[in-house]
C-alpha cells in the first residue's frame, strides 16, 4: 500500500538560523534557465510516460513533478495547464497547494522551540498555550503534551471553517471562541493514533503564543528562509503577488452554502487561517520541496539539530487501522517497507500527502537510496500512484521483492470486540454483539434520532470494519489487546470507549 492521496480526507526569540543551500542544481543536467528536465534525456522517458498517464486519468489541469536522487534535484518539469480553461503550460516554478504536507514543516518549528529550551516534548498544552481550556473539562489541556499533538495521539476532535476569515487572528480567535468553548476530546491523550489537522492547528497556536508573530511569518523566519524556499508562501495574496501560480478543478462555495466542483478561480481558493499550521493553503513548487527532502535526509544542523531529526523521522505511534508496518512520526508518515507493482520490497518508506479543496501533494521519500519525489496537482484528491511506482522502479534499483506484510485474521478476536462504548459528547452508545462470523452493532441515539444504523459490521480484518450510517460506509478499529476486551473503536471523526453496566467489572 503507498502513501496515496485517497487514504486522508489537514519561540520566545528568534533562533537566530543561518541560510542552508538548496540541492545542488550544478551537476545535474537540468536547464540553468528554465530549471527544466531536457526533453531529450531518456532516462525519464517512463517518469513522463506515467506522469501524463495520470494526468490524463485525474481532473487537475496541471501537475509539476521534480525528483531528488542523492544530493541533487535530477528532474524537474511541468505538465498540463496552469488554468483550467486556458492553455498556460506548466513550469518548475509554478505553485501548487501542498496540503498536508506542511504538517511535518510544523513539526520542524515546534522540535525548534524544543531545541531552543522553550518547551519539551511533555510540556502540557495548558502550559504551551494557556487559552487552551476547555469549557466542557478543565483538566483536558493538562493532559495533552506536545509529544500528543505532533503524533496526532492527543484525541483532538476535528472540527474547523474551511471558509474562515484569512487574517492572522482568525486563528488563535477560532479556538478561543469556538473551538475550546464548544468541542471535546474523543479519548483520553495517549490512547491511540487518530488523524486530525487540530492538532497541527493547535501546534501552530502554541507557536505563535511562544514567538509572539503570526504563525506565517514565523514560518517563512525559521524554516523557508534558512532552507532558501523563497517562493513558499502560507498566504494567497502571496502567491496571488508572485503571480506564477496554478489553478484547476475543485470545490467551491455557492451562494446557498453548498459546495460544487468544477473550474476555480483563485477567488473560489480558500485561505483559512484556523487550517494553515495543518496545511490548509501553504503555496509551494516540487523543487522547493526538495530542500525539505535534502533536511530530512542528509540533516541541517542550522535550522533543527540531528537528535531532533531522528525523533521526527522515527516511529512516535502505531497508526492503528493500517498494516502494522506503518507508523506515525512528528508530521511524517512511515512505512517499513515500500509497495511497488505488486511487489513488497524491504526498505523504508517516509513521506506525508496533502488535499485540499483545490490540490493534491505527494511527498515520498526512500531514505536508504538517497531519493525522493514531489507531485503537485492541481485538483482534489488526485491519484498520481502510477507516477510514484515509475519514478522508482525505473530510476532505482529496488533488490528483490520480499513476503509482503499481511493483514491477520483470527476469529476469537471478535470477542473481544462484544460490550457496550460510549461517545457521551457525540455518538451516544453503542452495543457491539457478535453473531457467528460477524459482528452486530446497535446505537440507540442514533435511531432515535431518526439516524439509519445498519446492524451488520462489514469484516475487513479482525479489528478493521465497516459501519454504514446512513448510508455511508465508515471504517472503524478496534482498539485492545488479543485476548483482551477491546477499550476503544474509532474513526477519525469519531472515537467510544468501553463501558461496562453498573455494577460489572473486567478488573482482577
């Protein structure tokens, strides 16, 4: 399984960092003027193939794709149209929406502040950011670390406006006044793994409160500056300034509320500030991604020490609900190993995708072969896979193939799914029961609500199922060890603990 676009729905003082170069570009073939791959070389020839392969088969008007292999950017080009409606080509130099990506570049600020003395990884959030109580419990914000929020473990429930105002203040106002006010925690910090871009939003908070600027410039400060990305932007009149910028197909807000999909213009592009630390419109070309790669690989003492490094690019928590060869780090997926074609290979695999409302980003990275990879598209949800197995299989020398990791499947672990969970804040109750082969689930303030719950749990593994609330399907994990009763089933939009009737209890 690769790192794909589909599988996610987002300092006291100045550190004083000096500029650390970009990739070498000298030796590298690529046109000093333009940037550009020479149309000429053929070593690409498959790369380009299934870039245009893939373009063809997504809705984005244009994709830009460069390629990091030890030490230098060895390819670099555009493809497809910088408008939907028009014929701009594409260049290296265009900006695309990076998404979800930004959360490791969050990540890297945050380990900062760490390096610097003004937090630990422990720090609790009530500390970090003192506006952080909730109203609903005063003692959640004691509870959740810095550690919780950058391993997307703190339980944070996800909940933000994608329209919300573009001034810097929207952010801390968001969550002084919405969020801690109204919202909740899913589950106690530490439990599990769950996705959710509040906690990267909550980071950025923390990072402002501790620097005193606006999280956007602290960024361009501390991390593109140093790195020499200095067409990175985290605003849309910045990237509307530098004018080189790349729009497509997506969704867009109509008068009435709802959203469309069709043809954008960079006034139908969102920029919302409650979202950036998450990466909700950072502004990025595939070549400026690759001084990201070259940190995250070869290190960069002047923008974050190595023992800092190897903390975010190691494993912080299992990613519950995926094969156990996947794992989170600080802002970083990672995978044990790397799919290709059909074949499991037995090398490591980093890297962290992106989707917004109008682009898609993949960030891929081999560390052991020294390689990496960006695609930035111009759309929702874009698949570029095709274009990630061509870039590898034809560019490195993988070895060969080993026993894939498998999902398992052991019946006696359905019972330890039976009992009774609670989601007080959201859900209600739900009863899970088994029957023969399947498990069976009834939510009673859901159907008193008038909400459809089907009965039948769909089996994919012995802890992964499908729960279809009206009529959509939701995968759910349960959370426990064999032989044990499960304590937790979640989603990412939703998490229940096990609670057992009055009077009955599992302890010794």
């Amino acid at each position: 399984m690769l790192l794909r676009a589909s599988l996610f729905l987002l300092l006291g003082c100045s550190s004083g960092k000096t500029n650390v170069d970009q990739p070498d570009l000298g030796d590298t073939g690529l046109d000093e003027d333009t940037g550009s791959t020479p149309p000429s070389d053929p070593r690409f020839d498959a790369l380009r193939a299934a870039i245009e392969a893939d373009l063809s088969a997504s809705t984005a008007a244009g994709v830009s794709v460069a390629v990091y292999e030890d030490g230098a950017i060895t390819f670099a080009e555009g493809f497809g149209s910088t408008r939907p409606t028009e014929d701009i080509p594409v260049t290296p130099d265009t900006l695309f929406h990076i998404g979800s990506t930004t959360k490791m570049l969050t990540a890297i600020a945050v380990l900062q502040d760490v390096q610097d003395g003004a937090l630990s990884l422990d720090t609790p959030l009530a500390v970090a950011y003192p506006n952080s109580e909730y109203a609903l419990n005063a003692d959640w914000n004691d509870e959740i670390q810095i550690h919780h929020l950058l391993s997307h473990t703190a339980g944070t429930y996800e909940f933000y406006d994608e329209t919300a105002n573009p001034n810097d203040s929207a952010l801390q106002y968001w969550y002084d006044n919405v969020y801690f006010e109204y919202l909740w925690l899913m589950n106690p910090p530490g439990a599990f793994w769950n996705y959710s871009n509040a906690n990267f939003s909550i980071a950025g908070l923390v990072l402002e409160n501790l620097s005193g600027e606006p999280y956007a410039d602290l960024m361009t400060e501390r991390i593109f500056s140093p790195l020499g990305m200095d067409r990175t932007y985290m605003r849309k009149t910045e990237a509307e300034d530098d004018g080189d910028y790349a729009l497509g197909n997506g969704y867009y807000l109509k008068p009435d509320g709802s959203y469309d999909f069709g043809a954008l213009s960079i006034d139908d592009v969102t920029d919302a500030a409650d979202l950036r630390p998450a990466g909700g419109g950072t502004w990025s070309t595939p070549t400026q991604m690759m001084a990201v790669a070259d940190l995250l690989l070869n290190g960069a003492p002047e923008v974050i020490s190595d023992d800092l490094l190897t903390e975010l690019t190691s494993p912080q928590s299992p990613m519950h609900g995926f094969l156990d060869s996947w794992s989170y780090g600080y802002g970083l997926m990672l995978i044990d190993g790397y799919e290709a074609r059909g074949s499991w290979y037995d090398t490591p695999t980093w890297g962290h995708n992106g989707i917004t409302l109008s682009g898609s980003s993949e960030f891929i990275l081999l560390p052991e072969h020294g390689f990496a990879i960006s695609i930035l598209s111009s759309t929702y949800g874009a698949d570029f896979s095709g274009t990630i197995e061509a870039a590898t299989t034809s560019l490195l020398d993988l070895g060969e193939p080993a026993d894939p990791p498998e999902f398992d499947y052991d019946p006696e672990r359905l019972d330890d799914h039976v009992g009774t969970y609670e989601d007080p804040f959201n859900l209600g109750t739900a009863i899970v029961t088994r029957s023969g082969s399947t498990l069976e689930i009834v939510m009673p303030e859901l159907e008193a609500a008038e909400v459809t719950v089907d009965t039948e749990l769909q089996t994919l593994t012995d802890t992964i199922f499908l729960i279809t609330i009206d009529d959509v399907d939701y995968d759910i994990t349960f959370i426990g060890e064999p032989g044990s009763p499960s304590q937790y089933f979640k989603n990412r939009a939703f998490a229940l603990s096990r609670t057992e009737p009055e009077g009955e209890d599992d302890s010794p």
